[in-house]
C-alpha cells in the first residue's frame, strides 16, 4: 500500500516489485480460496464416513462386550439398552436412541 501511494515517484525496479506483489497476492488469494473448498469437501467426507460407522442397539448390550468400530474399540463398562455406537475421531461414543429432551437420554464419551 505504501509503494502504491508514491507510484508517480517510484523507479521501474519498485514498479515491477509492485506488479509482481500485486499478481502474487491474487495467486495467494484463489489458493487460499481453493484450500477453503477442498476443506469443506473434506469435511463433508469426513462426515459422511462417521455416519457410515455407527452401531444400533435395540435391546440389551451386556457389560464387557467389546466393540471395534473403524479401528477404534470401546468395552461395554455396564449393561446398556438402546444405544447408538459411532466411531467420532478415532473413539466410539455411545448415545442413546431415546429423544434428547428425555429424562433418561444419555452420551457417553469414554476416556481411556
């Protein structure tokens, strides 16, 4: 911004420092642009794959049932019924199938 102001003042050298700023900040900028994008895509991926990765239970799970899901794994601590299993960055996280304002909704999150 500075070499722009004195631009009637400036030499041929600063000029094309200027041109060359100004073409690579642009440069940087559609990158930048592109990396947002591809980061969205990657998430929605990312998103899609935790969803394909999930567990129901109707009924019963029994105390230490162990359950691999992707790679992760998670040992039942108690007896669990109608719970979801998803694997969610590398763990599992249990949720319940009962609805959120319930009284007897639960997540649990192990931490190993």
């Amino acid at each position: 911004m500075i070499l722009k102001r004195g631009t009637e003042n400036l030499s041929n050298e600063k000029m094309a420092e200027l041109i060359f700023i100004e073409k690579e900040m642009t440069r940087l900028k559609s990158k930048l642009d592109a990396l947002a994008g591809e980061e969205v895509r990657l998430q929605k991926e990312s998103s899609i794959q935790t969803i394909k990765k999930e567990i129901f239970i109707y009924g019963k799970m029994y105390k230490n049932v162990r359950v691999d899901i992707g790679g992760a794994h998670f040992i039942c601590p108690y007896t669990k019924t109608n719970a979801k299993l998803a694997n969610f960055k590398e763990e599992i996280i249990v949720e319940s199938l009962r609805a959120q304002s319930s009284p007897e909704y639960d997540i649990y999150v192990p931490n190993e």
